[in-house]
C-alpha cells in the first residue's frame, strides 16, 4: 500500500521532528547546566530554542542570554547572542548515545562561552 517514495520522506521527517524536539526539552536544560558547571556557577544561561539543521548536521540556538549569577542586573548587562550555529555532524545519534550527547554539550558549551567572550 505505501510505497518507499512515501515511507522514505515520513521516515525522515519523524527523525527530524523528533530530534527538535529532543533538543528543546531535554538537550537544552543539560546545555544550560553545563555552562553554568562551566563558569563554575558564576554565569547562567538562558536559550529560547535550538533547531537542527535540515539534514542533521548543525545546531542552531536561537536568542541566547547570558547573566551573571548571583550579582544585582542592575550593575551588570547580560550578554545576548542572538543566533549561534554549531556544527554538529552524526546529530541524529545525540538521543540514543550518551556519550556523543556529553562530547556535543560540551563544544556546544565551549561555543557560547567563547562568542560571549567570558574568560575561564
């Protein structure tokens, strides 16, 4: 009844949604922890949302903010950084590899630290 023209497609999409999706809930909180382990809990982060590439191969976050913890706003400005694309090859194996998720969250973390200029 379907035919591979058909079930090819589908496959794929449902990978690709699946893994936005994975990326925006789960991936995203581990991503902000790691940053804030980091810079030794000295800066949080905040990203409004991260989408993969079309063929799995890149992340991009979207509007990402970051904020001294632990001090008063007033004195000092968060750091935004409105879009930042990581590349990322083998994406579609962040879910199911534990570690390629820690060697991912870690480059993506050395990324927003080095475009938002914060000195370890």
């Amino acid at each position: 009844m379907l035919s591979p023209g058909v079930l090819f497609p589908a496959a794929y999409l449902l990978a690709y949604l699946s893994t936005n999706i994975y990326l925006n809930a789960d991936f995203k909180k581990n991503l902000a922890q790691s940053v804030s382990q980091e810079t030794g809990n000295t800066w949080q982060v905040s990203i409004k949302s991260l989408n993969s590439g079309f063929i799995l191969d890149s992340v991009t976050l979207n509007h990402i903010e970051l904020t001294p913890a632990g001090t008063p706003a007033c004195n000092n400005q968060p750091i935004t950084i409105p879009n930042l694309k990581i590349p990322c090859p083998e994406l579609e194996k962040l879910m199911f590899s534990p570690s390629k998720r820690l060697e991912s969250t870690q480059a993506m973390c050395k990324k927003i630290l080095a475009d938002g200029r914060i000195v370890q």
